[in-house]
C-alpha cells in the first residue's frame, strides 16, 4: 500500500517538488496542505503517514515553523533528509514587462534568498508576503502582485 504524505502546498511549491524527487509515485495521493503546522498535524491526525516540509535554508538557515512546530507539538520523528536545490523565477503575466512591477509577491522564505537581485532590477517594488510561492501565483492571477517569486520551472503550470 503507498504512503500517503502530506506536504506544504498548494501545488507547485518547493515542497512538492521534494515529494516529487523523493517518492514521485506519492505525487498521486499526495496532501497540499495550507501550512507546515497544517502537514505536521496531518500526521499526527493520521490523515497521512509522513509530511514534506522544509527544514533549512542555505541563505537564511533554520526554518523556524518546522522547527517550532517539531519542539512544541506531539512527538513526530525526522525519516530522511533530501537536499533540493532552488532555484527561484520572477513570473508574472505574460506581456508584463520589467517595468511594470511594482509588488513582488512570494513566500518570506524566498524574498531574501532573492533580496539581491530584487534590489538591483526592482528596486522600488513593494514586497507582499504570501503563504506559499504557489499562493502568490494565485495573488500576481488576481492582480494583488504584479510579480511574483517562484519555482524556476513552475510558471507555465502556474
């Protein structure tokens, strides 16, 4: 019988793709969830054997919500490591141009493991935090961000 694994979605985010380079069978049944404390209780609930979540950063380091959520919450035990190299996109709806942007959305993981290049192409674009990369897809579909930071890969599906 698969592993069901929950995961920190929607789909199209980096955790997704971890799911996909570790286990792609699991991709079928796998579980967006709206957040890591959401993918770590969907275990501990038995909604599913295992979650995906992030851990560490090489830019910022530590993932606090994993690691908050892994100390204060019931006990749940760490199965392997993955190694994902990220590599981020600046989308945005087709015929917008660079100038165009004036907010970059994108999940406050990504912004200063991009904080460089944003500073030197967009200097003046206000940052919009979003849950996910995948949700600030959803807020740059809606009009909220004209730009958005995401998955290299992910724009055409998004």
């Amino acid at each position: 019988m698969p592993v069901r694994y929950a995961y920190l979605g929607p789909e199209g985010t980096f955790t997704e793709a971890a799911l996909a380079e570790f286990d792609p069978s699991a991709l079928t049944d796998a579980m967006p969830c709206a957040s890591i404390p959401a993918a770590l209780d969907a275990v501990r609930g038995g909604a599913a054997e295992r979650a995906i979540v992030p851990i560490e950063s090489s830019v910022e380091g530590a993932v606090t919500a994993t690691l908050d959520e892994l100390a204060a919450g019931p006990d749940l035990a760490i199965q392997a490591e993955l190694l994902l190299p990220v590599t981020f996109a600046l989308l945005g709806r087709e015929g917008t141009g660079l100038a165009d942007i004036k907010t970059v959305g994108g999940h406050p993981q990504a912004q200063p493991q991009c904080r460089r290049w944003l500073a030197r192409h967009l200097p003046d674009a206000e940052w919009r935090p979003a849950s996910s990369n995948a949700e600030a897809a959803r807020l740059a579909a809606d009009g909220i961000a004209a730009g958005r930071i995401g998955r290299h890969g992910a724009g055409k599906r998004q």
